[in-house]
C-alpha cells in the first residue's frame, strides 16, 4: 500500500496479511492497494524522431534505489528482447517526440509489469549519454526540424551516483604559489586534480608560481612531467630557505603539502594555505 500523493517510496508498506492490510487502510483510506513486484527493475531510455520513429531503446537494471532514483545502474540486454519490443507497443500507442523513457518491474511470476512511462529524460539516462548517446542534444536538433540518426559505443559501463561537495569561498587571489614534491607531483604521478586547477586559474587570468625545494633540477624534472610551459615564474630554493620569505602576500594563496610550510606561510604572511587535500574549495 502507498499514499494516493507521493514521491520516492514515501510512506510505503508492504502487507503480509489481511488484516494489516485492514488496519492500514483504516489509518490510510485513500490509500492504493497494488501488487507488490519483488523482481528486478528496469528504466528503458528511448528516442523517437519527429517522424514517430523509435531511433533508440536501450535498457538498465536499477541496481540501487535510494529515494526512488536509481543510484546504481548498468546496461541490460534481454534474449529475448522484450524490452524492445515492449518499447515499440509504447511508441506505436503514444505520440512520443524526443527523449522518453518507460520502467517496468518482474512480478512473482516472471513476467514484466509496467510501472511508469514518461515523456522526459531518465534520472540516470546520463549512463547512454556516456556511451555516445545524448538524449537532450537529440532532442533539441530534432525539434529544430533536422534528421538524425542515433549510435552508441558497445563497452561494458555502470552508473553509480553520490553527492558532490561545492564550496563558496569569500576570498579573492591574482597569483597561486605550488609545492612540487608531493603536492603537484605524487611519487612518479602528476597530481591531476592539482593541475585541473592549476587550468583553471590559468583560464581566469592568474599568475601561477611554483615554489620549492626538489632536490633535482627542476627545470628537467618539469619537462619530464610535461610541465615545463605550466608556471609564470619558478622559484628554486635550498633546503634551509623558508618559503614564506619568498612570497608576495598581497592577493596570494599558497598550496603545499607540508604542514609545517603551510604554518610558516600563514603566519608570517596572513594568506589563505591549502593542502592537497583541500584544494576542491578552489574548484568551480
């Protein structure tokens, strides 16, 4: 039994027997009694032209359900393709144009039920858009009037969703000072998320300073790494130099690894210091 208004599962309860069911129903009457569905559960994304042709169907098994979306997904293909057929029935009944999609659900049984069908985008549907299928841009060039055909690659994929951190930060910086052992560089990696930002305050205008101590030449350590043209400016300094002694402070940030220079910097020059590991607050 689920409320007659609802949303993701909401105040959903599973009945073992009549007379729960009665009691429920007393507390709830306008409740509605369906057939509980155990089996797996499938979202079909489809695309139809603007000549009601069905260009693409293609389903995935909702693997993890959390709030009513899919949160963990991955391609399915029946044997016996009845999902596909299953899409051509809806499409030939509907007056579908664009992206939609259909869900369905195996009963004690072993046989399919509908469970919804919409004219929007799946929640998940963005699992096709990374195998080459997108279902908005699809869309948008068939409403426009053009003809387009649909393919996708053929590789093993799977969707898992999460939430995603976003910052604000409330402080404003035209240079970036950047550690190289163990901050920019990870044992014989590039730290990648390190220098998708260092891009990133490239493509705002600001002056990128590498600072450090590498006890190699850094200059051919850089071109090793292909990170030779990256930096505005490099300043090399011996083991016994302090950092802070060698930063403009005014409108800086410094980003190292090490605790201790990141106290150093604070202190003496009052500016915001990132380890590593807190980087993503700099991230748009």
């Amino acid at each position: 039994m689920k409320p007659e208004i609802g949303y993701g599962s909401r105040g959903v309860k599973l009945i073992q027997n009549f007379k729960q069911g009665q009691e429920h129903l007393n507390s709830y009457p306008t409740c509605l009694i369906l057939e509980n569905l155990p089996g797996k559960e499938f979202t079909v994304d489809c695309f139809t032209d603007k000549n009601r042709k069905l260009l693409f169907s293609a389903g995935r098994e909702r693997k993890r359900i959390s709030n009513g979306i899919s949160v963990n997904t991955v391609p399915v293909e029946m044997e016996d393709e009845s999902l596909k057929t299953i899409a051509r029935h809806i499409n030939a009944v509907f007056h579908f144009r664009g992206a939609w999609f259909f869900q369905v659900k195996y009963n004690d049984n072993g046989a399919l039920c509908l469970l919804e069908v919409a004219s929007r985008l799946g929640g998940s549907s963005s699992l096709f858009r990374n195998m080459g299928v997108n279902f908005a841009l699809l869309s948008i060039f068939d409403a426009f009037g053009y003809d387009v055909n649909v393919f996708s690659n053929s590789y093993n994929i799977e969707l898992d969703r999460s939430l995603n951190n976003k910052y604000k930060l409330d402080i404003t910086f035209d240079k970036a000072y950047i550690d190289f052992d163990d901050c920019l560089i990870l044992g014989d990696k590039v730290n990648t998320a390190l220098l998708g930002l260092l891009y990133q305050f490239l493509n705002q205008g600001k002056k990128l300073v590498l600072i450090t101590k590498h006890k190699d030449d850094i200059y051919e350590s850089l071109i090793k790494f292909r990170l030779d043209k990256v930096f505005d400016e490099i300043i090399h300094l011996e083991q016994d130099h302090f950092k802070f002694e060698y930063i403009d402070k005014e409108k800086a940030i410094f980003i190292d690894d090490s605790y201790a220079e990141r106290y150093q910097v604070h202190k003496a020059l009052k500016i915001p210091v990132f380890a590593p590991d807190s980087i993503e607050c700099l991230i748009d």
